[in-house]
C-alpha cells in the first residue's frame, strides 16, 4: 500500500523547468584528446596533400590548440 501526501494549493511551489538542472556536467565538458601525427599524416595523405615532419607538427599544434580552445 502506498501512502499519499495531500497539500493544499498555497503550499504548493511552481518553477520553471531548466533542462540544464537534469543534464549530467560531464556531458558538457568533453575530454580533448591530443591529436597525433599519424593521425595528421593519415589525414594529409587522405587529401593527397604534400608534407614534411615540420608541417606535420605544426598542423599538430595548431589543431590542438584549436580544439582546447573550442
């Protein structure tokens, strides 16, 4: 059996719904992962484009920083 709670309509408090009070903050804060060189020559090599070590760790950089920022 299960027990009810009768209140009266003063007693009663109505809020607006916020769909940000039911959301888990980790959902809002995703993890960043660092991008890779392999990951950026694969992606070069993908869109045939022409590179060295150096634009290599370059497009690494900016990527990430890129992202972190994001």
């Amino acid at each position: 059996m299960k027990m009810l709670k009768v209140i009266s309509a003063p007693k009663q408090e109505i809020n607006p719904f916020v769909l940000e009070d039911f959301t888990l903050d980790k959902v809002k804060t995703s993890k960043i992962e660092k991008i890779s060189k392999k990951y950026v020559k694969e992606l070069a090599k993908e869109l045939a484009l022409s590179y060295d070590n150096k634009s290599l760790t370059f497009a690494q950089k900016i990527l990430t920083a890129y992202l972190e920022k994001r």
